[in-house]
C-alpha cells in the first residue's frame, strides 16, 4: 500500500509534458463517426478549421480523411460541411 499525503498524489487527468495528447488514442470515446463522400466533397477544408481534435487529415490542401483514433465525435465537421458530405453514422 502506497502512504502518500494529498499533497503528494498527482492530479489526474493532467498531459504532464507537452506535445503528448497524440499519445493518447481517444477515438473509443465516440458512439458516432464522421464519414466523407468524397464525391461531394469540395475541399473547402471548413471541417479542418473547426474540428476541436485535429482529426481531418490533409494533404495537398485537399481532406484526405479522418484520423480515428483521436476523433470524438462531436459532429462538429458534418454541422460546418456546406455541402453536406460529412454524415454521421453510429458505430
């Protein structure tokens, strides 16, 4: 058994260094998941400036998917999508 005082015990849920949130998968966490049809997609990249997770990956400035091992599910991108081509489906 561990005798630590209060003032002892680290505080939970604390990123102690920084840079280290990419080291922790929190996509589990979401009952729904954004999907692209990329057909639709006009790579305005609304979905990118507003996701709070950085979870829409880009690469040469065009979406090039979903990083799902940190999305949450918030449905922040399809709410922002102006052409509708984010849908929420539940896992």
């Amino acid at each position: 058994m561990n005798n630590l005082g209060w003032k002892e015990i680290p505080i939970g849920g604390v990123i102690a260094e920084p840079g280290t949130a990419k080291k922790y998968q929190t996509g589990g966490w979401r009952t729904y998941k954004p999907e692209v049809d990329f057909d639709k997609c006009t790579d305005c990249l609304q979905c990118w400036m507003f996701c709070p997770d950085s979870s829409i990956m880009v690469k040469d400035k065009k979406m090039d998917g979903i990083d799902y091992e940190h999305c949450k599910g918030c449905g922040i991108c399809a709410e922002v999508c102006p052409v509708n081509c984010i849908e929420m489906v539940k896992e």
